[in-house]
C-alpha cells in the first residue's frame, strides 16, 4: 500500500530524459528524495505513531494549528488527490495503446471503466484493495527485473551525455517540470495515514514499510534512467511511447510488451490505493460537522465509507480530461501546500503536547525541526520559480492550482458563515 501510494514503479518518469537530459535526470533522481521524500517520512513516522487515526494528516493539522487550518489541510489535500487519481487512468490508456493503438480514441470511455471499476473494489473494504496492491506490485516490479537483467548483460554505466533532442521547452521552465516529475514520483507518503486505524500494529507496520517503499522505489528509478542511458534512446520518442519503447530496444518485443502489462497494473494499483486513502479524509472532516454529514455515512457490510468513495470517483471522472503534465503541476502544488501544514503541526505539538507519547521520534530539537522543514520548502520553490518563466506553456496549470488553493479559505469563511448563522 504504501509503495503505491507513492509510486507504483518508474511509470511517469519517461519526460525526464527530454527535459533535463541522462545525467542531470539521474541527479535529480538521487537528491530530489534527501529533500522532499526523506523529511516527509520522518515527520510522517512520528506523527502517524501519535495519532494513528482515520484521517491521518488532518488529524495533525486540527490538533495543532487548529479547525480553520484543518480543515484547510483536508481540502488541499482532498483537491490535490482529485488531480493525482485522474492522472492513473490517462497512464493505463497509454500503455494499454501498446498493444491496441486504435484505442486512444476511447479515452475517456476507458478511463471511466478504469475509474468505476476501481470504486467498486473500494467498497469491498481495505483487504480487498491491498491484496490486489500486492499483486500490482509483483506485476510492476517483473518486467523491469527483466529489463535490468536485459541491460545488465550488455553493461551498465552510470549516465554522461545530457543530449536533449529536440526540446522546445524553455531551460529554466524544463528543469522546473523535470524536478515536478521527480517530486511526483516521490510524493504521498503522508497519505497511507488516513487508514490508520485499520492497521495491525501501526507504528512497527509503517516503519518497515516505508524504509523497504523508499529503497525499492529509489533503486527501480535510478537503475531504469541508467537502462534508457546506456541505450542510447531518442529522449523524444521514450516521452512520446513511454518505458515499452525502452523494452523493446533493450530485449525485444517480448519486454516491451512486459513493460506495457507492467504500466497497466501500475495505474490500476495506484488507483485502487489512492482511492482508500482519500475517501477516509472527507469522512473524518464529516465526522467534525465540516463537509456535509452524508460523507461520513459507513456501509453496514464492508464498513467502508461508500458515500466519499462514490462521492471522489465521480468528481476524479471529471479531473481525467485535464492533459497529464499539467495534472502533474496543479498536484504537486496543491501537495506542497498541504505538506507544509502538516511540518507545521509536527512543530506545533512538539510544543503543545511534548509529553504525549511517541513510539518514533525524530531525534532533532525545535530548531532542528525547523531546518528539516526547510529542505522540501527549498525544493518545492525551486520548481515553482523555475515553472514561472516567460512564455512558459503551464501557466494555465499554475493559475488553477493557485484557483484551488484560494478555493479552500473562501470555502472556509462560507461555512464559517453558515454555522453562525444556523445557530442564532
């Protein structure tokens, strides 16, 4: 569950190369984690070990800073998640056009299936969900064990040629979206929180799943951006038709075929587990009186919260129609907001309840908190001033996520409005 909260292997990663070229993506690959990953594990580490409770983040956000942040906390993440899930659908069209190129014109259809079919695996409960992650997983990571055995057998070498060919794309604005691709790759740690209470032993789960997602996860990057390296691929055409292209130059048809199957069950494991996690949020915000009672509604059978599960596929059938690099702009953005509330709260209650027990502490002291939180607002930064050049083609996309993240304060001061009013 965890690894395909975050990943669900190298799968979104094909632009990189085109973007900022071998090398530099590869760099980015290993420093964007010590940045933006690494700090997230830890704060998450020790704030799900002392509040492990159905809403996760949004729990710690509440207890520290209060119900207006909150409850802002849960809408950006609520949004941030709309835009992630729809991206998984449009990544399962395009791998599946591998074998079936003529069904690029159902798009949509296809999406909506994919979409609906995994709500309904939602509504059979959270065992369901996680013992088909387990064999998504297994899907994802053969085909590249094939192709790292593939590349292997014709000598590995780290990369060394930025040679980018045929990028339009302004530099400063291609290195801002090639760091967004990496963040995005290593982003939703914190989201496996909002289950857990459903979670055997929680705090020794978590710890082991986390160390175990984050070395897979690294590792499956950094060795398939050295493959696309040493195979000399055209940067252009690996964005254009994805890792199957890298397959088929690496060990033929039969890989690239792998790869293709590999993608499919990727999107679909990402679906299905993004979808648990986010259908937990909204009920815990109901449960509090700050969305609409009906979403806090658990079904008798499973026990699962099937008016926020129904109530997520519906809107995120809407989301899929937005173009895939500006859903992965308008997600990190809203992502990176939310992120930085909750480093907040882990700052806050170090101060507010430094007695309440911690089965994992992060063995720094308030100033040493705050050097930590630094780092992903450094990172997130970085890609956002880099993104915000002139004649940058996403700035559509940076003017909705900032649209959204608006959305949520005024939302607030409405509600705020309508509670006082309902109790004069």
């Amino acid at each position: 569950m965890v690894f395909f909260s975050v990943s669900g292997g190298p799968y979104g990663l094909e632009p990189l190369l085109n973007l900022v070229g071998a090398r530099n993506g590869f760099l980015l690959i290993l420093w964007t984690p010590i940045f933006w990953a690494i700090p997230v594990i830890l704060m998450v580490l020790e704030l799900n070990g002392m509040m492990p409770r159905t809403g996760g983040y949004y729990q710690w956000v509440r207890a520290g800073l209060g119900h207006m942040w909150g409850f802002l906390e849960g809408w950006w993440t609520w949004e941030y998640m709309f835009v992630d899930l729809a991206i998984y659908p449009v990544l399962f069209v395009e791998y599946a056009s591998f074998f079936f190129p003529s069904i690029a014109a159902y798009r949509y259809l296809l999406c909506l299936t994919i979409i609906w079919s995994c709500a309904g695996l939602n509504l059979l409960g959270i065992l369901p969900v996680g013992r088909g992650s387990i064999t998504f997983g297994f899907l994802v990571i053969l085909p590249f064990l094939v192709l790292y055995a593939f590349a292997f057998h014709a000598g590995f070498s780290l990369p060394h040629s930025d040679h980018i060919v045929g990028s339009a794309v302004p530099t400063r604005t291609a290195f801002g979206l090639g760091l967004f691709t990496v963040m995005w790759n290593f982003l939703g740690w914190d989201n496996v929180s909002t289950f857990a209470e459903e979670v055997d032993r929680p705090v020794r789960s978590y710890l082991v799943a986390m160390i175990a997602a984050f070395i897979l996860i690294l590792v499956t990057y950094a060795l398939t951006i050295i493959a696309a390296s040493d195979a000399n691929v055209d940067p252009e055409k690996l964005e254009l038709e994805g890792f199957p292209l890298l397959g088929q130059i690496v060990g033929g048809a039969g890989v690239g075929a792998l790869i293709s199957v590999g993608g499919m069950a990727s999107a679909l494991g990402l679906f299905g587990a993004n979808l648990l996690s986010v259908s937990r949020l909204p009920k815990a915000m109901a449960d509090d009186g700050l969305l609409p009672h009906a979403l806090s509604r658990v079904g008798s059978r499973h026990g699962v919260p099937h008016v926020s599960i129904i109530t997520c596929a519906t809107i995120v059938s809407i989301m899929v129609l937005w173009r895939f690099e500006d859903l992965l702009i308008i997600d990190v953005m809203l992502y990176g907001c939310a992120l930085f509330l909750e480093f907040a709260a882990l700052i806050a209650l170090r101060r507010l309840m430094p007695n309440a027990t911690r089965p994992f502490r992060i063995p720094l002291s308030q100033s040493g908190l705050l050097a930590l939180f630094v780092c992903p607002i450094l990172c997130f930064t970085s890609g956002v001033v880099a993104l915000v050049a002139k004649q940058s083609p996403h700035m559509g996309a940076l003017i909705f996520a900032t649209s959204a993240l608006l959305a949520g304060p005024l939302f607030w001061l409405v509600e705020k409005r309508t509670r006082f009013r309902s109790t004069r």
